[in-house]
C-alpha cells in the first residue's frame, strides 16, 4: 500500500456510561482513520455518539460514570487505551488538540484570555516572551486588536472572538489532530463561515488533521475530505465526501441527504427524518435503522446488518446495509 | 473596581445605622432606662436627677442622635456591673478571648471543610465522599453545646487531655474551638461539595483537560477558584454564626470573652454592656460581610466589573 500511515487510527471502539439506571454503551464498535493533513467529517443526528467518540477519543469521558469498554485508539502509532492519565495529560495538547462546542462557556470566566492561552503555551514547553507569544498565537487566529484582548476577561468578548482563542489554545502545542465537536454551531452564520476559513487556514499552515463533528453537511461538503455517518453509536456509511453525495450506500445517509435542499446552506433538518433514534437501551438485535427505514424487512429487524462495500465502489467507501444494492 | 467597593462600604453603614436605630429602639421598648439604672426605693429628687443627666426628658430624636454621637467615639455609658468601667472598656477587655477562639474556630473549619468537600466531590462516591457526608451530616445535626459538653466529657473529664474549662493557652482553646467549629465544617464541606461537582461538570474544565492541564491544576486552578464563591459567600454567615455561637459555647466553657460577657450582663440587667456587646458583633458581623464582598469582587472579574 502507498497510502500514508494514518497519525489516528480508531478500532473498534466501545465506549460505556454507567447511569443509575444500568449501563448503556454509547459508542459501540467505531472504527475509523484520518491521515496527516486530512480532514475527517463526522456527522449524526443528535445523540448518535459523536461526542462520546471524540471524548473517549481525548480520554475525558464524563466522570466517573464514562468508560472505554474495548477497542484500541492509535495516534501516532501509540495505543492511547491503556494509557494513565499521567501519561494522557502529557500526550493532550500537544499530539491531540480539541475545540469544544460553546465558546461562551469553554472559557475559564474567572482568568483572562492570555491567561489561558500563556497555560497552553506553557504546557507545550515555550518558555520567556510568553505574553508577545500569546498574543502572536491570537493574531494567527485573527483576533482584531491582539496586544489589547490578550487582558480581556472572556464575558468580554463575542462568541466569535472567544471561539477563536479556543482555536488560539488548541494549536498552542501544535497538536497533529485536532478534534472540533461542533464548533460552530453556537455562532452566526457570517461567524461561522469565517471560522471554517481560518480552520482550513490553519490546516494549510500546519497540515494537522481534523476530525470536524457536525449536524451541517453542508460544512462537510465545504471543508472535508472523506466523512462517517453515524447512527446510535455505529457508523453506517464511511467513504470520501465526492463518494458519499454522489452514491450514498445506506438508507439513513440518503435521508440526511434529502433533508439538506442546498448544499452550500446552513441547515440542521436531520431531526426531518420521521421518527427518532432508538433509546439505547433499547437497541435490539437487528439493523438500529429498521424502526424508521423505509426499505426494512424481516431480517433487518432480526440479523444486524454486514459491512459491505458502498455504491460508488470505490476501495474506501462502505455501509453497514442489508439493501444498499437497492438504493437508487 | 472601587466603585464597588465604595457601594458595598455604603451600604455596610447605611446597615449599621439601622442597626443603632434597633438597639437604640429595644433600649426604649424594653422599659424605662430608669428602672433598670436606679433602686427600687429612689426618692422623686434623684429620679429627676438621673433623667435630666441621661437626658431622657429631651424629645427622643434628639436622644438617639446624642446615643448616635456617642456610640461614634465609642461611649456606651457606664457598666453598671463593673463598677467603675466604662461599657465600652469592659467590651474591648473580653473582646481578644472572643476573637481568639472565633479566630481557631474559623480557622479550623475553613482547613478541614475546604480540602474536604473539594475532595469529596473529586472522588464523588467514593469512601471519601461517604466519609465526607457523615461528617456533614453529623455537624448539622448536633447542637453545638451539647457536643461542647460531650468533648469536654470525653477528653477532658475522662482522658484529661484538655481543661474542663476556663481562660488558657492553645490547651485551653481546643475543646471549645472544635464544638464552635464542628457544626461549620458539616455546612461548609457540604456546600463545597456541592458547588465543585458543578463546576467540575463545566465545559471550562473539560477544555482545561484536553488542553494537557495537569489534574492537580485542574481542581485547584480551574474548578476551585470558580467553586470559591459560593464557601466566600457563606463566610458572611460564618462569621456571624461564630459570634452567636461564642455566647453559647463561652458559657459552656466558662471562657471570658464577649459571648459570655454577654450572657452575664444580662443576668445583671447591665444594659450599657449589652447593648455594646450587641453594637460590637454587628460590627463584627459587617465587616466580616464586607471582606466577603471584596474576597467576590478579587474572585470574579465579572462582579469586579459591575
Ligand atoms: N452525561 C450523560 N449522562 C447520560 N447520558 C449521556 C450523557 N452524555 C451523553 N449521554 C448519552 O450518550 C449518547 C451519545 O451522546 P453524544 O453526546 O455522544 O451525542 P452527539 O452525537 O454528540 O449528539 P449532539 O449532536 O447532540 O452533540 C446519547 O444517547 C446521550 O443521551
Ligand atoms: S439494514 Fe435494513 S433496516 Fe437497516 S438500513 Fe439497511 S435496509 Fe434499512
Ligand atoms: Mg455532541
């Protein structure tokens, strides 16, 4: 194979909470990869796991209920699972980065932006000149009126503004993933598209990947190269962006597909697919889809389905289907 | 920044004031000065002499204004239990022991509580956090001069490790510091708690953790200093709670500081003292909420820029 070695590797992942009321396995079975340079969009309708993968992913599960069940997650070549959190806290920030999705309340309220992004610099070894430092790594991310801002407590700046010192922390190590969980949804429309553009600014910079969770696809559609669909814990279509709009291989793709009218536009229509995601405890043996597909049979609900390659073909385009020969 | 801090001293004298005018009142509802000041077989030529010195046949705003401008400098009038003393002296004589064991009360309670309910809710339910909630749940349902009494008891009747009781070094302090404490570090462990899950769970701290910041920075840097406001702002009622609590366990202990003072004026009908007593604790009180309100402003920057 002349394809590059991907810098993270996901396999198998399952990822449990134990609530009150029992466990519930949240992310069950995910297994994925992005190279160096490369941008992996990860869309699902709400609850479909998204978080949980990229939390598991960090290893900053919720507390003390979340845990990994299996599975291995390489990056670099190094399986983060086993882990100590010793170990961990040294590996985040500088070979992993993330972006949380609400920048009004990623911040720490009570410490002023330098502050917090002198920290990250000072977790990546960068010693003297911190505050000139700061405040570069603030107009690498185009905060207007850098030498000003880097004194500002977050309640004073804009969601916009905020977002982006969260992005200013994120590259302070100069990670080579960085994982965006929504990171924009919580901004304007004109905010957001600017923020896309420095995402991908900062990608050509520093050829980092990305794993950009999202509701919009049209954003995968702009920025990603390949993407995952996921659905109650599973992905059930993978394969690049061109692949996947053209000849979507599973049911649920073809509805998130039909939801969006433009591409190009800002949507979140994907709760338009009549039904809701099953609870997951109440996950049966079958395809988690069969409730609301249109093309369910007998087995569906029965037999889960296999993985089989997608429509397009292509090598690195699969969906998890009983019927996906079937779609038109 | 100042700004706040002018409103908030304003505000702490305009409370005062009222409070001068309710210890001013009470002195006028509780009976007439007189019969507390002079015996009960004082001839018609003394009753007179004694209102005209007190003042009492001028019109009552002029009284309280003349309590009010004495009150300033500090003149309470005379004790009339200990003779020849000013109220003002004798409170102030009382007033080290009370600050001393309030101080090792504070003290403990802020050492034992903060570390404990930030730990509890760190290792939420585990055997520390159980261990935590007993602790929390058994200060807040024992009386503190039944558990002064219980401690004196044990450790100082029975292991004689303490002095039963009276004025004294660090020895002497410990037995009553602990019961006057105990019962602040079930409620100030229990709100730290409380407030650090909370905080724990923001989305402040989960940047803070996949940024690489380490544990230990995590809890005391990040959540702690954000969890702090709510343990400051019960340190207003704290600070007053100490003080009603020395009247209870000064007596207990018999140690001669104000709250004891208090209690043994009473039962003198010395009023002048009382009503100092009273005046000081509100000061007290005031104050206390005072350095709460700059603690906040030093806390948040988002209060501070109100
Ligand atoms: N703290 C929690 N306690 C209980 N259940 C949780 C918790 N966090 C997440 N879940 C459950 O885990 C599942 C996956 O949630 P996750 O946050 O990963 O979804 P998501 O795909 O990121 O959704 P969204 O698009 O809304 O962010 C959901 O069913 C959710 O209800
Ligand atoms: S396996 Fe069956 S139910 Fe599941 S998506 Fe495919 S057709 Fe629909
Ligand atoms: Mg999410």
């Amino acid at each position: 194979m002349t394809q590059t070695d991907p810098i993270l590797r996901v396999e198998n992942l399952r990822t449990e909470l134990a609530l009150s009321s029992g466990a519930i396995e949240v992310v069950r079975g995910v297994s994925f990869s992005v190279n160096k340079g490369e941008t992996l969009g990860i869309v699902g309708e709400s609850g479909s796991g998204k978080s949980m993968t990229a939390l598991s992913i960090m290893r900053v599960l919720p507390r003390p209920i979340g845990r990994i069940a299996s599975g291995s997650i390489h990056l670099n070549g190094r399986d983060l699972v086993p882990l100590s959190e010793t170990e961990m806290t040294r590996i985040r920030g500088r070979e992993i980065g993330m972006i949380l999705q609400d920048p009004h309340t990623s911040l720490n309220p009570v410490y002023t932006v330098g502050n917090q992004v002198i920290e990250a610099l000072q977790i990546n070894q960068q010693r003297g000149g911190l505050l000139q430092k700061a405040i570069d790594l603030l107009k690498k991310v185009n905060v207007a009126d850098a030498e000003r801002r880097v004194h500002a407590f977050p309640h004073q700046m804009s969601g916009g503004m905020k977002q982006r010192v969260v992005g200013a922390i994120s590259i302070a190590g100069a990670p080579k993933v960085i994982i965006a969980d929504e990171p924009t949804t919580a901004l304007d429309v004109t905010i957001q598209l600017q923020y896309l553009e420095l995402l991908e600014q900062i990608q050509q910079e520093t050829g980092t990947a990305i794993v950009f969770i999202t509701h919009d696809l049209g954003i995968v559609a702009r920025l990603c190269h390949r993407l995952v669909v996921m659905y109650a814990g599973r992905i059930v279509e993978e394969g690049t962006v061109d692949d996947v709009f053209d000849a979507p291989s599973h049911p649920y793709t073809v509805a998130l597909l039909h939801s969006v009218p433009h591409v190009d536009r800002k949507v979140d229509r994907l709760y338009a697919i009549e039904g809701n995601p099953p609870a997951l405890h109440e996950i049966g043996q079958g395809c988690s889809f069969a409730p609301r597909c249109p093309l369910a049979d007998e087995r569906c609900r029965t037999v889960a389905p296999p993985t089989v390659a997608g429509r397009s073909k292509a090598p690195d385009h699969f969906a998890a289907c009983w019927k996906s020969g079937e779609l038109a | 920044m100042l700004t706040f801090l002018l409103k908030r001293t304003l505000y702490a004298l305009i409370s005062l004031l009222v409070i001068t005018l309710i210890v001013f009142s009470l002195s006028h509802l509780s009976g007439n000065p007189l019969d507390a000041l002079l015996p009960d077989d004082a001839t018609p030529a003394q009753i007179e002499q004694v209102t005209r010195h007190l003042g009492l046949d001028r019109p009552i705003w002029v009284q309280y204004l003349t309590f009010l401008q004495n009150a300033a400098v500090g003149d309470f009038g005379d004790s009339l239990k200990w003779k020849g003393q000013t109220a003002a002296e004798v409170v102030w004589q009382r007033l080290p022991a009370t600050l001393q064991l309030g101080g090792l009360a504070l003290l403990i309670s802020i050492v034992v509580a903060l570390p404990l309910g930030v730990m509890a809710a760190v290792y939420k339910n585990t055997a520390l956090d159980a261990v935590a909630t007993v602790i929390a749940l058994l200060g807040q349902s024992l009386p503190a001069f039944w558990l002064g009494l219980v401690l004196m008891w044990i450790f100082a009747v029975i292991l004689g490790w303490f002095p039963t009781s009276g004025y004294g070094g660090l020895s002497h302090m410990i037995l009553p510091a602990i019961a006057m404490a105990w019962f602040q570090v079930a409620a100030l462990t229990r709100l730290t708690r409380s407030a650090m899950l909370e905080v724990l769970d923001a989305e402040y701290i989960k940047l803070a953790r996949v940024k690489g910041v380490r544990e230990r920075s995590v809890i005391w840097k990040h959540a702690f200093r954000n969890a702090a406001i709510v343990p400051v702002t019960y340190f207003g009622v704290l600070a007053g709670s100490l003080l009603t609590g020395s009247v209870v366990i000064e007596t207990v202990f018999n140690w001669p500081g104000t709250g004891w003072l208090a209690i043994t004026a009473i039962q003198g009908r010395d009023f002048p003292v009382v009503q100092t007593v009273v005046l000081f604790f509100a000061l007290l009180f005031l104050l206390a909420n005072l350095i709460v309100d700059i603690l906040y402003a030093l806390i948040d920057p988002r209060i501070r820029n109100t």
